[in-house]
C-alpha cells in the first residue's frame, strides 16, 4: 500500500471527483460560484447511501425515534428566537490591498490563538490587534486588514415580499433543526409519545460564509442530519453518554478508521448549554476538524420558541400530571462534509500487477456502485447478450449495478476501482461453455485484492447480498 501525502490528498481527491462524477464545481460553465457544488451521478448515489444509513440507524433501529421534514422556509420570528439574527455571525476582517475578507477566528487560530465565540466585537478586535503582525492574506500576502466587525451568516430572501422594501426578510434556513422544534407540539398531539423521545431530521441549510475553502468542507449550501432527543430535565447524562458512543460507533460501521477520528471538547459553552463535542476527523489538508456536534442544550430552544411564540410547549407526564419544558440532547452532521470524511477515508493508492493504482475503499453497502457487468468483448453478440442477461438479472434485486463495455477489460477494471465498485463481474467465452466445466459461471473480481473467482450465475445475486449488507 503506497503512502498517502497529505499535502496532496486534497487535490487527488478533488481531481477523482471531477473525473468519476462524484462532485462538480456549482454553475461550472459560468465560472463555478464559491462554496455551491453540485453532487454528480456517483456522489449522488454516495450520499444516497450516508443519507440512508444514518437514517436507519437513528430511526428504524430505535423504537422511540421519529421522522420529519419541515419546509425551510419559517416565520422571521422562528430565527429571532433562536438568537440567528442577533448572534449568528462570523469575524470578518478585509485585506486593504486586495479586499480579501478573512474570518478572523480563522486566521488568528493559525498562529496558534484561540478566538472565543462569546467574545464581543471590541475583545476581537483587541486580540486581532495583538496579533496582526503574525496574520498575512491568504491572496497577496499583506498584513494591512481592516478592523474586525460581526457578519450575520443568515441569507435573506424576498418571499412574499412585493413591495421590494426588504423590511420584513424571510430567510432561508441558517440550520435545519429549528423545524424540529416548531413541530414539537404537532408530535405530542399527533403521537402522543411518551418522553425520552427524539425526532430526526434531514434538511437544507444556507450560510452566507465569508471564506467557503477546501472543498466539501466549508459551503454556502449543505445538508444537516440532526436528532434532537427530549428527555426530563436532569436526566441527561447518562442518555448523553451513550449518544456519544452510539455515533461514534457508527462512523466506525461505515468504515471509518478510527485513527482518523477524536473527540474534542468545547472549552467556551454557550450560557444554556450543559456540555458540548465535536468527533473530529482527520481532513486532508485541514488536520482534524469538526465531522460532527453533539450537544446537551437544556430546555433553551422550547423555552425561546414558548416566549417568543406564546405558545405553551410544556410536556404534560402523563403518570404525575406534572408539567415542564424537556431538555434537548442533540445530533448535529454536514452531509456534504460527512462525504468529504469518507472519499478521503476510502482513498488509497497501490500497486497492482506492476502499476500503480488508484482506488476509493468503500464500504460495500455504501459504495455508490456494487458491481459493474462487463462482457469480455464487446464485438461478440454471444457475450454481450449473455452479459446484458446476467445484468438485468442483477439489476432487478440489486438496483446499484452498472453495465460497461467501453475499453479493454484492464480500463475497464481501473474505472471501476476509482468509483469504488466492490465487484466487477466479467462474461467470457467460458461463461457460453467454450470449456464446459466452467458453462454458466463468470469471473468475479474483488476490488481490493485484485484477486478473481469463478462463481456460478446462480450464486451471484446471494453472493453479493451478502456482501453489501450494512
């Protein structure tokens, strides 16, 4: 196995998903439009498949979880209670010379300073002053920025506006979970659970990032996988324990290596909340960074949505008649970051049969494609409709199969590895019974080794069932 650079992975990984349909710059043909892109065929079914296990695993493996999806658009007054439009900002500092903006919690943890997220605009500028002379701008290297000011992160729409005043803003959402609290009474009333209970969610969200970089990491538009579980005010250690455990857990399950996850703790906590961690991955050419948020945030969201809306949001006990707002233990995941974790995860060089390769080490039950059926030859109408039967065949119980026949079968099997198509099945002469022992097999070839085996068409649908299951 060759040794990964990581100096380099990041652009590697870059020029794959370009090449293999995974990830496209957003409006390419314009110009592309900094922190959108665009999920490709491939990526689309990756992201299908993350999407899919997580699902499974906070919903169908649990009794007490429930779904939703909630429209992104809420009432302004949904994000003035959650605190976004008076604190939901960044620290924006701009580069005199070439108007450059910088995020300065950013650039002043580059040189070893750590920002508090409480701090106020004057503690900044006072640290970014400290500092300056260590900061140069990431685009003409000057060291001349302007002072720090707070830049809301909300992206603001016209909905409903027609009068083009732009005084009552609706925003597109700055997180997906706040539909999880505005429908928190809809859930008591409907389905009467019983607390500790959760609700699961994935929805689209919009920051209005001042630096979008590297890659998948840092955009504009993503998705958010949150849970949020309500539980009995004080009863949240032990269930926020094992949350921690559970995900971690499952960034394991879907292949992850565990050298390239930690926890970290945040060391400055909001004034509501009670404990909060990051998993950490290990980024090309980032280090480790948040992959995910978990987070004991009492009752202050319920609590602001029942001030602010005037509704009572209260949790009747249906054994004691008592009543209260629930504590919160949250969930909160990127999808397009959690799929920037696993292509770098499942990156891998090595050499095979004298050469060096390229390929993505999926999971099989989140690979994007499970087989590919090629005919040997596709000049030979024998092979080819022998080939198109076995794949419709596995089409119908396996939809994640493709059919290629472009190229020799030695390209054929490098595209696939850099998909991170577990299996490639080939039909040959022997599969028609040109040696008749071998009539009704094919030649199926595992991704990682490189090794092959006959196996019977029979077999095949079994075979790989098993071998994608999660």
């Amino acid at each position: 196995m060759t040794e990964r650079n990581p100096d380099t992975l990041m652009e590697k990984i870059v020029s794959l998903c370009k090449r293999r349909g995974f990830v496209y710059q957003g409006s390419e043909i314009y110009g592309g439009l900094a922190g959108i892109y665009d999920f490709g065929p491939r990526g689309v079914e990756l992201l299908h498949n993350l999407k899919a296990a997580w699902w499974r695993a906070n919903v169908y493996d649990k009794e007490n979880y429930y779904g939703l999806d909630s429209g992104m658009f809420k009432n302004p007054r949904v994000w003035e209670a959650s605190g976004h439009t008076s604190g939901f900002s960044d620290p924006l500092a701009e580069c005199r010379k070439c108007n450059t903006r910088v995020r300065v919690d950013k650039e002043l943890a580059k040189v070893g300073v750590v920002a508090d997220e409480k701090m106020s605009e004057k503690e900044l500028n006072d640290l970014f002053d400290a500092h300056r002379g260590e900061i140069t701008c990431p685009q003409c290297g000057k060291k001349d920025f302007t002072a720090v000011r707070a830049f809301n992160l909300l992206v603001k729409t016209n909905l409903g506006d027609f009068t083009s005043t732009g005084s009552e803003p609706v925003y597109l959402p700055g997180e997906a979970c706040q539909g999880i609290y505005l429908n928190f009474k809809n859930i008591l009333d409907t389905l009467q659970p019983k607390l500790p209970f959760g609700v699961v969610q994935i929805g689209k969200a919009f920051r209005n990032e001042i630096s979008p970089r590297n890659f998948l990491f840092r955009l504009r538009e993503f998705e958010q996988a949150d849970t949020q579980l309500f539980i009995k005010p004080h009863q949240n250690k032990d269930a926020y324990e094992q949350i921690k455990q559970d995900r971690w857990n499952w960034y394991l399950a879907i292949g992850i290596r565990e050298e390239n996850l930690r926890w970290k703790q945040h060391e400055n906590l909001v004034f509501y909340a009670k404990d909060a961690w990051d998993i950490e991955y290990n980024f090309p050419a980032l280090g480790f960074d948040e992959l995910e948020g978990i987070h004991d945030r009492t009752d202050y969201d319920l609590t602001q949505h029942q001030q602010f809306s005037g509704i009572d949001l209260r949790y009747t006990d249906p054994e004691t008649g008592e009543k209260f707002v629930p504590w919160i233990l949250e969930t909160s995941v990127g999808l397009s970051r959690m799929s920037l974790a696993v292509l770098a995860d499942a990156y891998t060089e090595d050499d095979l049969g004298g050469e060096t390769r390229v390929f993505l080490k999926f999971k099989p039950s989140i690979a994007p494609v499970k087989a590919a059926v090629f005919p040997l030859l596709k000049n030979k109408p024998e092979l080819v409709a022998k080939a198109r039967e076995v794949y419709q065949m596995l089409k119908k119980e396996i939809p994640q199969i493709v059919w290629d026949d472009n190229g020799n079968i030695g390209k054929r099997y490098r595209r696939q590895d850099e998909i991170g198509t577990p299996f490639c099945i080939t039909i040959d002469f022997d599969t028609l019974g040109e040696t008749p022992e071998m009539q009704d097999t094919v030649t199926l070839r595992d991704r990682d080794t490189g090794e092959q085996q006959r196996v019977k068409i029979d077999e095949l649908v079994e075979l790989l069932t098993k071998a994608i299951k999660v």
